[in-house]
C-alpha cells in the first residue's frame, strides 16, 4: 500500500510524491481527512499476446478450460457456411 498526503502536502511535495509513484508505489490524496484520489503507475501495456492473456485471466475474463474438456472448436466446420447462413436470412 502506498502512503497518504493531504491535498497542502502533495502540493508542497509533488516531486516526493512523483518520486513515490515512479518507484511502484500508490499514493492516496486526502481533503479534510477523506480520500479522494489517487496517484498511481501506469499499468504497461503487454506488447505480447501471451502477457494480454495473462492479464485477462487475472481479471477473470478468461477462464481457463476444465481438464479432460476439448479445446475451442470453429463453429462452422465446413466451407461456404457463412454464404449458406446469409442466404437462408433472405
């Protein structure tokens, strides 16, 4: 967890307070006692697929697939399906 300054702090220590948040660290700005923002890193963002699934898993997105199941199949298993499908609408 990260520290807490009010509003007269942050002001008068901004680059402490950038310092904080440059080193991983949140910081909670107060008025009058009570929260109300927050100062935080910037979340990278995953120039790979592998690390966007893992995010996704981890924000309950993705789920993986119970043992023993079969992985994702195509709908459509044969070719002309969507030209079928279009056609039978009309």
């Amino acid at each position: 967890m990260g520290r807490t300054h009010s509003t007269y702090e942050a002001k008068s220590r901004f680059s402490a307070v950038i310092r904080q948040v440059r080193a991983g660290q949140r910081v909670v700005i107060t008025y009058r006692g009570e929260p109300v923002a927050e100062i935080r890193p910037l979340e990278q963002a995953a120039p790979r697929l592998a690390g966007r699934l893992v995010r996704l898993k981890e924000q309950g997105v993705l789920v993986p697939q119970p043992a023993g199941k079969k992985a994702l199949r195509p709908v459509a298993s044969r070719p002309g399906a969507l030209k079928r499908f279009l056609a039978e609408r009309d």
